[in-house]
C-alpha cells in the first residue's frame, strides 16, 4: 500500500508542478523553474487542482474539460496522499544544454508528514513547464 501511495503521489506531484496556475492563473516566460514550482505547489495548497494542470507541459492546448478531468485526478491524487499543507523549495539545477530542470521540494502533507521530492521541468516556448518523468 506504501509503495502505491508513493508512486501516486509521485505522478500527483509531476502533475500539480506543471499544471498550477498560482493566484493568477499563469506562467511567464521569465519563470525561473522554482517558480513554476513555486505556483504549482501553491494551487496544491489552495486545493486549485485545476490550476495546477496548467504548469504541466503539454496543456496549453486542452480543452476546459480536459482540464477539468485532469484537476479531478490530481485532487483524487492529493487526497490519498494526505494532501499539502506546506513545501519549501530546497534547490534547483538546470542541465546544461538550458532546456531541463529539477526543482527539490520538500512537501508537508495535512497530517505533518513531511518527504523530499523531486519535480521535472522541461523549457518551452511558453516557459518552464512541469513533466510527468
């Protein structure tokens, strides 16, 4: 059961990284990947799944029902995981070629759980964008 929740969580954290859209619901091509991070995580709080999607690579396109769909997922995600209560950022490394990051993060769950996680970023022409590596 551990290591279902785990692998969930894992998926629900790549999803809410690149798809979160923050307090005002964008990501600016200036982003640094933590901010992107940063605003993904911050959705995750506010319980804004919907928001989250729109940090992932890949959305720019969906449909406000794929978007819907994929917040649904990402809320069921959270849940089971205990959902977050906080996070801080802990570092960031961009490879060299410019065009991927990581982004360490530690996460607090609802219950004060806390774990270290890593979340994949890939630059796009609309900016960082979070994967599902």
């Amino acid at each position: 059961m551990n290591r279902i929740l785990t692998i969930a969580m894992t998926c629900l954290m790549v999803c809410v990284l690149a798809a979160c859209g923050g307090k005002n619901g964008s990501v600016s091509k200036s982003d640094s990947p933590s901010d992107v991070v940063k605003k993904a995580l911050t959705c995750a709080v506010d319980k804004d799944y919907k928001g989250m999607v729109k940090y992932f690579d890949k959305t720019a396109d969906a449909t406000e029902q794929e978007l819907e769909e994929a917040g649904a997922v990402l809320e069921l995600l959270y849940g089971l995981a205990g959902g977050v209560s906080s996070f801080e950022i802990l570092g960031e490394e961009i490879d060299e070629s410019g065009m991927e990051a990581e982004v360490k993060v530690k996460i607090t769950d609802e219950k004060g759980a806390s774990r270290t996680d890593d979340a994949d970023l890939v630059k796009t022409d609309q900016g960082w964008r979070l994967t599902m590596d």
